[in-house]
C-alpha cells in the first residue's frame, strides 16, 4: 500500500487495514515456511506496508 492511499484513509480503516495486513504477512510467512514462495519479496513489502499504516497511526495519535 502506498504512502498517498494511507494518508486518505480514516483511522477505523487504518486500523482494520493494519489487522489485515499483519495476518496476510503471518499466513505468507508460514507459507514460505513449509515450502519456498514464488516471490519473497510479497513479504518484504508486506511488512513495509505495516509499517507505514502503523507509522501513519502513531502520527495521527500524537497529533490528536
């Protein structure tokens, strides 16, 4: 997910979208465990994009 379609997003959705998001990177993470994914990258991103949401919330948290 890229920065400009975070900052669009209400904190409800970022917060379901961060409970997602941390799902889909354990059910990869898993998945690469027992055989190798056609591309690891996905989880590189993946955890990117939590970061971002998760930055993006803590912002908006201070800034309240």
């Amino acid at each position: 997910m890229k920065q400009t379609e975070i900052i669009g997003l209400s904190i409800a959705e970022l917060q379901e979208e961060l409970g997602k998001s941390k799902q889909a990177y354990s059910e990869l993470k898993m998945a690469h465990a027992l055989s190798p994914l056609e591309n690891p990258l996905q989880l590189r991103n993946l955890r990117r994009s939590i970061a971002r949401i998760a930055t993006e919330l803590t912002k908006r948290e201070v800034n309240a």
